[in-house]
C-alpha cells in the first residue's frame, strides 16, 4: 500500500508471516497515511519512504544485526543518509529510508504507555511508533534529554494534528 502527500510517497507492507488470532486489524494504508501526513509536515515535498510491519523474529535479527541488541524492539528506523542532498538529479525521487515496526511487541507495552492522551490500546501505541519512526528518520534523535524533549513534543503535535484528533 503508497500513500502520497505533496510527492511525498510511503510505501506500506505488512510482513508478519502470521497475523494474531482474530486480526488485529492493521491497516497498512492508515499507517501510510500517517507517515505521509508527518513527512508533510516536517517539509518533505519528495521521497519514498518504506513502513514495514513485521512479526517478532524479523525484529529480532534486524535490532542484533543493525544495533547489536538482542531481542525484538518496537520500532527502527533506517534513514538514507543524504537523501534530500543535492546528490540526486532532478528526476530522481530521493529514498528517505524505512521504519520497521513490531505489532505484537507494541501490543505488549501499550499497556505501560497509557495516560497523557493515549489510552494504552494498539493503535495508539502503533500511531506512536509510525510518528516516532519517521521523526528518527528525518535526523530527529533522543540522546540528550533537551532532544528528547523536543522530539516528543513533536511527536505529540503530529498525533494530535494527524491521529488524535479521528
């Protein structure tokens, strides 16, 4: 599933080899939608950006291989660097990266989240997770506490413009 905004374009797959019982209702082309409406905000007028959902093992090898930890984590994000350089030719469409999210691990700490507008449901942990995912891919990080405070500021105006307010 692609969403665009503004020549912004994401690119939504789910991955998991097997759904949870009774679904869980993901919905590619929402989450797609969300991260389109991010990169717009933040000022991405161009570029692909990749939103893949998978199952717990995939995370797994991805966080050992990419972070050196183990185990699955929530979300990763994987940017391009110089994807918005003037490294590309004019009709070339810059590749942003990807954000690689784990439903069934982001299920299992929603709970510990709820409060301060998220009710701790999957959806609002996903919504989290699909924000969050894009902000690190646009260069945004949280290793000092003052950029951790102004990523999740960020985090939640885009919630509230993009998800909260359905």
């Amino acid at each position: 599933m692609a969403a665009a905004t503004s020549g912004a374009v994401v690119h939504a797959f789910d991955e998991r080899s097997q759904p949870p019982p009774g679904r869980d209702g993901l919905r590619t082309e929402r989450w797609a939608g969300l991260a389109a409406a991010v990169l717009r905000d933040e000022g991405v007028r161009r570029g692909e950006l990749g939103l893949r959902f998978v199952d717990p093992g995939a995370m797994s090898e991805l966080n050992s291989s990419h972070m050196g930890s183990a185990g699955p984590t929530d979300v990763l994000a994987f940017p391009i660097d110089g994807a918005g350089d003037s490294v590309h030719l004019p009709e070339q469409i810059p590749l942003l990266g990807d954000v690689v999210v784990c439903p069934a691990y982001a299920a299992e700490q929603a709970p510990e989240h709820a409060g301060g507008g998220h009710d701790g449901s999957l959806g609002d942990e996903l919504a989290l997770l699909v924000v969050h995912g894009v902000l690190h891919v646009l260069g945004y990080d949280h290793q000092s506490d003052a950029d951790a405070e102004m990523m999740q500021a960020r985090e939640r105006q885009l919630l509230a413009a993009h998800y909260r307010r359905r």
